[in-house]
C-alpha cells in the first residue's frame, strides 16, 4: 500500500488538495476509495500517470524507479542533461525512467548503492522516500529527540533525522501502533 501511503501520507502536505478533488480516471480508484482525493491531486498535477489499463493499483509497491518519477514529476518536470554514460551501471540509457533517476543523481536527491546501482526495480522503503524528500527539502534543519516517536526507528537507525523531520513538518504520522 506504499503508493496510497504516498499519496496520502507524504506529497499531501507539500500542496494543499482541494476539498473536492476531480475523478481519477482509474477503475479501481473510485469516490469512496480512502485515498480517493490524494491520488486524484497526484494525477491533476501529473504526478502519478497511473497504468495502460486504466488502473493506478493503489495497493501495490512503489520501486525505486517510479519515486524517481514522482520526485521528477513533483519538481515540475525540470530540464537535465543527459550524460553519454549512465551515473548507475544498472540504469541503462533506454531506461523508461532514465531521465528522472539522471536527474535525481543530478540533484544529490540520490546517491545510489556504494556498488554504482540504483536497484531502479527494488521496492522503495518508506524511511528511503523520508530520505529523498528530505533532501528535496534542501535537508532542513531539524531537533532530533534524544528518543524516537517511532517504536521501529530507532535513534541510531540511518534515516533518523529524516524520519523525524518527516513526522514534525506533519508529512506523516505513522501508524496507530506506533510504528513507522
């Protein structure tokens, strides 16, 4: 359910949505979805494009490759030079999603793996979108509690600070269990 805790969870804040979002266009997104008006503001902005059959699959994993896209998408689709050779040795130059992964190598959005790959096809995890958005953010400052709010973070986890920047600009709250 990443791409409906995307929706719902971490782009909302950035923009204010509408009260009364338009119709997604999706088959399996309808009015009484519970994310129904995050993912109708994701495709009003071209954020999420959604699938050839007409479907977004809200309950579906999110890989690494297809942040890279929302993230390039959010950014207003912004010009980048494309370089000769590929930054990541595992994202080739015909790649669907090429130009968003350059640029988020581009933009120190993304490192990578130590190894040169970007593991554009692996699931992104949520404390890696904390990560990317911190970064989109221009790392803000941010007062880490010497205690985390999340019961699964803990303070020597490596995406701590941005965990914790995430949840105090209100981007996220967690879970009811107190997990992130």
């Amino acid at each position: 359910a990443l791409v409906a805790l995307l929706a719902a969870v971490l782009f909302v804040p950035l923009v204010a949505v509408p009260s009364q979002a338009a119709t997604t266009g999706y088959r399996d997104v309808t009015g009484s979805y519970q994310f129904y008006k995050e993912i109708s503001w994701m495709t009003e902005k071209r954020i999420a494009t959604g699938y050839a059959d007409k479907r977004f699959r809200p309950e579906e994993l999110v890989t690494r490759e297809a942040f890279a896209a929302f993230m390039y998408r959010l950014a207003g689709w912004p010009s980048v030079s494309l370089p000769a050779k590929s930054p990541f040795k595992d994202v080739p130059k015909d790649s669907q999603f090429y130009k968003p992964i350059v640029w988020m190598a581009a933009t120190g959005l993304s490192t990578g793996w130590e190894d040169g790959t970007f593991r554009p096809r692996w699931n992104i995890t949520r404390d890696a979108m904390a990560a990317f958005l911190y970064r989109y953010e221009d790392k803000p400052s941010v007062t880490l509690p010497a205690k985390s709010r999340f019961s699964d973070v803990p303070t020597s986890a490596q995406y701590y600070k941005e965990v914790t920047w995430l949840s105090k600009s209100g981007m996220t709250t967690g879970f009811s269990d107190g997990t992130f």
